[in-house]
C-alpha cells in the first residue's frame, strides 16, 4: 500500500495535469509503465505547435535511411525561430537531444513533461523568453522502431523500447567525429546553422547496482578553452545541486568501474574523444551535458530526474546565458590564434589517488557455477557506503603543436576530405596552381598498429610518429585548411593522425601504410652485394646491426630489407601520411 501511494505521489510529481490531451503522452497515461512509438512523436510535435502557435514550431531536419523524419521542436518566447533570428537577437540557443540511444528512452517522455511546463509556465518561468531551446525528441528514428521488450535487459522500464543503434547499425554516440551515419550528418547541418551554445545529451547507464540514481558530465570542464571551462564548471556543479535539493543523489562522472564488475576496484574520470557528444562540442568551443539516469532505477525515476535536469539547465542558460555565449565567442577567437601553441588531443587520469565514499549496496563476490567467473551480486535492501579509489586528476595525455599555417590535402584525397570538413562546418580553400619542391612538414609513420576486428565498420589505426621538414611537390587541386579558424581544434582533432578520433585513426588513409612494391630475394641479393662494395659506412653499419641484434642478424628478410630501404627503388611515400602541415599559407 505505501509503495502505490509512493508511486502515486512520484507520478503526480511528473505528469502535471493539462487541459489539451494532444499533449499528454502515452507514458503518462500508461503511469510510466509503456513509452510510445515515433508516430507519437510525429503527432506531439504538430499538437505542441498548434496548441501554441506563437511558441512552438514543428520542423523536419533529416530523413533516416528507412525513409522516417527527423522531427525537431523549435521553442521560444522570442519569437526567433530561425537561426539567423537568433544570432540577430543575440539569443543562446540549447540543443536537448534525447533517444540517440533509442532503447534509452527516458529524454524523449522527459522533454515532452519540461517543455509543456514551460510552455504553460509552471516550471522555468520566463526561460522561454531568454533563448531558443531546440528539442530533438528521438534522434536514433530507425533504431526507435526496432521496438520490444528485453533490448535494454540491465534497465527497469518501459515495458517495451527501442534499439541502441541505427538501422545501418551505426552507434551514433561514437559517430560525431567520423560522421558516417546519414542521421550524424542531418545533426551536424543542424548544429552548423544554429551554433548551440549548450547540448545535452540525455541517456539512461549500463552497469552496477548503487543508490546514486544520475550523473552529469559537462565539458569543457577539464578540457578545451580554460576560460569557458568555467561555465561548463558551473553548468555542471549547479545542475547538480538543483537535481540533489529535489532529492536525487548525483554523480558529477560516469559510474563505471575501472575493472568491468569488481566495485572495490573504484571509478576513473575523464573525457570522452570526440566519437562522443561531450568530447565533440568542446571542440567547437561549445558547452556539451551528458545526462546518464542509472538504469536499475525504475522509469518514473529517471523520467522525473531526466525532466528535472532538463528544467534545470534551461533556467541556468536564461540566466547565464548571454554571458556564457560571450565567453564561448572568446573562445572561438583564441582558438583562431592556436597556431604553434601545444593543443591537448587526449586526456587521461593521472597517478593520483583519492578515497572515495560511495552509495553502493552490499554485495557478494562469489564464483558463478554458470560462467565460472567470480560474480557481483548486489542486495539492494542493504544500503552500504563503499570507500573505493577515485581517480580524477585529469591532465593531457598527448600533446600536439599545431601548425603554424594548417593543413595540405593533396588532391587525390581532396574531395573526400572537403565533404567530410563541410559537415562539420570547418574553413578550407583549393590551391589552384602546383606547388614545387615546396617546405613542409610531413608524418611519416615509424610503426603502425591496425585493429584486429572491425569498429563502426571501420579497421581503425594507431600511428607512432613524428612531424618532420621536408620539401614536395604538390599538384594543384590540394586543399588548404587554415589553423586561424574558430574551429581548430575540430581541425587538429580529424587531422592530426595521432588524435584519437582522426580520419587516420578511423582508417581512411590504410592503404598509404600498405607495402605496394617488393624487390625479389635473388635482385635483393645482387644489389645488397653491389651496394657493401661501393659503400663502405653502409658495409660497417651492416656488420654493426649483425653483431648488436641478434633477431636482425637471423632474420633473411629484415636483412634484405636493410638494403631495399636503402635503395632508389624503395617507396618514398611508404608510411606516408598523406595530409602535410604548412608553416606559411601557399
């Protein structure tokens, strides 16, 4: 009995009563026990924008590879309902985005509940008339479709739910950077005419059982421009402290454990590469929230947590808005002024250690008779506080000067790269006349690591390396990408082939670290003979190796190889990353 007066009261919290059932979602009449289908989605849309005509529009942005639109509520007070509008009127403009995981449903049934609210003025009273909120209710539209029970088997409702990825099977949270997926590149087209000056992206976790019941991750907090890390900061901390004085228990990281199901081995922070939303937007020099409800809570909680944040953040941009769009404005020029500096493109915890106290549950560690692994299990009618390491001095794990010019793309990969740069709004131009024996910088690749298995489609690459002077000729048709650019760090960050995210790294250019040409065994002898004849330091450095590495002196093709590499016949472009850095623009 008090667990349904509980639940009673938990739904009146999050399902406040409206006069226009158009705008009551199947979620709420169901009491949070089913979702809707994007049909509903498709309906909530038209009804928001007739009930409120001077408030709401209902927009298409894309259309999936299974032919469904991607819909999009445009909602102001201001009555700023084009990008140019905004900008004209100086308005911050919030982009909340929920489904891109479409079996973590909880953004879509929470945005509807926020944006009725504060439309009808009960709750973030006047945050409508002090910017642009852009909601986006299903952004994974296929993956929403391929709907039933048990696709989200570690999360508590609803009954029935989408799928995690797209209908192409692209996980869109790992699509930012590489932009393959036609719904990232409808998103981006989306982002570029708007400039968002703060995403959030609304999920529901995998993993443990614990009493926190949400975490929020903001960046740039450790990340990007260091004055506008100071909004984020706050962004973060003050939604926090709104969520916790309607008692939620947030988190300000991800919750997952540094060894997969052991609790005692503790938690690690850190920031996502730019796959992920909140590693994206930074790079844009933009504020990105990720909105992580904990999936063992039941639908009513997260629904109602998700709601609450939603709230939350959007009375913090009426606010501060205006000033954090000055800062980020700032940010764009300092990012223009990049050139030469050293610019992080990954981060990691550092070394030190702190103790954490942690709402956990008790639990056992016991061998599984059916994996025969040891096995958490949790008991959730015993609350326990779990001291456990934290690691959460985040710092830059590799550094990259960046150019001093920016970036050549000879021709041949021109107009691949110039599609991939547009979606993501960032500046080039065509160097129309050849460039000969040319100063460059050029990478080229001391040794190269490919996946094993495939990612996203993709046979991803690690490269060790370094940038080195050298001259080339280049042919007309190059692009040229200028570092002077507000988005420059989105630049280094698919440029520069060590990033963790590059278009190197996500295996565009595997076929320049491929051996093409080979010399046979029995000419590779003649010509090693004839070369220790004419070259006595090349006979010395032989003989060196031969007596100092004892793998090379019995390895037949690593000898041979020493004179092939040698040799005029060797590839010079072998290892080659074929994009250069300039230090003065052609």
């Amino acid at each position: 009995m008090r667990r349904a007066l509980c639940l009673s009261v938990l739904l009146a919290c999050i399902a406040p009563a409206t006069a226009d059932d158009s705008l009551v979602t199947v979620a709420e009449r169901s009491g949070f026990v089913r979702t809707g289908r994007y049909e509903e989605v498709i309906a909530l849309c038209e009804a928001f924008a007739r009930r409120y005509p001077d408030a709401v529009r209902c927009d298409t942005f894309g259309t999936t590879p299974e032919g469904r639109p991607m819909k999009l509520l445009v909602v102001t007070r201001t009555g700023a309902f084009t990008p140019q509008a905004a900008r004209e009127r100086g308005l911050p403009v919030t982009l909340v985005q929920g489904g891109i995981h479409a079996g973590e449903i909880d953004g879509k049934d929470a945005g509807f509940l926020a944006l009725r609210e504060a439309l009808e003025g009960s709750a973030a009273r006047g945050a409508l008339e002090r910017q642009v909120l852009l909601f986006v209710p299903v952004f994974n539209v296929d993956g929403h479709e391929r709907f039933k029970a048990w696709n989200r088997p570690n999360q508590r409702g609803p009954e029935e739910m989408g799928w995690r990825v797209t209908a192409q099977n692209y996980n869109l949270n790992r699509d930012y950077a590489k932009a393959d997926a036609p719904e990232m590149q409808a998103m981006l087209a989306l982002v570029n005419a708007w400039d968002p000056l703060v995403t959030v992206d609304l999920h529901a976790t995998d993993g443990a059982q614990f009493e926190h019941d949400v975490s929020i991750q903001v960046e740039p907090a450790y990340s990007g421009d260091e004055a506008l890390r100071k909004a984020g900061i706050a962004l973060r901390q003050r939604t926090i402290d709104a969520l916790r004085r309607q008692g939620s228990l947030p988190l300000p990281f991800y919750p997952s454990f540094v060894r997969a199901d052991d609790p005692a081995s503790g938690f690690e922070d850190g920031v996502a590469p730019p796959r992920f939303s909140t590693g994206y937007f930074p790079l844009r020099n933009r504020l990105a929230m990720l909105v992580e409800t904990h999936s063992w809570k039941p639908y009513p909680v997260r629904v109602r947590i998700t709601r609450n944040t939603v709230l939350a953040v959007l009375e913090q941009v009426a606010r501060e808005g205006g000033r954090w769009r000055e800062l980020a404005h700032a940010a764009d020029g300092r990012a223009a002024r990049l050139a030469g500096t050293q610019v992080p493109l990954e981060y990691r915890a550092g070394e030190r250690v702190r103790t954490l106290e942690f709402r956990g549950y008790a639990y056992t560690r016991t061998p599984s008779d059916v994996s025969g692994a040891p096995m958490t299990r949790y008991d959730e009618n015993t609350p326990q506080i779990w001291r456990v390491p934290m690691r959460d001095d985040v710092q830059p794990a590799r550094l990259v000067a960046a150019p001093r010019a920016g970036y050549l793309v000879p021709a041949a990969h021109a107009a691949r790269v110039a599609a991939k740069l547009d979606q993501h709004g960032i500046a080039w131009r065509r160097i129309d006349r050849a460039l000969q024996d040319h100063p460059v910088e050029a990478f080229r690749a001391a040794s190269v690591q490919f996946s094993p298995q495939p990612v996203e489609g993709h046979q991803r690459a690690q490269f060790e390396g370094e940038w080195r002077s050298e001259r080339m000729a280049v042919g007309a048709g190059a692009l040229f990408v200028p570092i002077d650019q507000p988005k420059a760090r989105l630049a280094m960050a698919l440029l520069e082939p060590q990033a963790p995210d590059s278009l190197a790294a996500w295996g565009w250019f595997n076929a320049h670290f491929e051996r093409k040409e080979y010399m046979e065994d029995y000419v590779a002898e003649d010509v090693a003979r004839a070369m220790l004849a004419e070259n006595p330091a090349l006979k010395a450095e032989f003989e060196r190796r031969l007596r100092e590495d004892e793998a090379f002196a019995k390895d037949p093709a690593a000898r041979l190889e020493f004179f092939y590499r040698r040799h005029p016949s060797w590839d010079d472009r072998h290892n080659l990353y074929p994009v250069l850095r300039l230090d003065r623009a052609p």
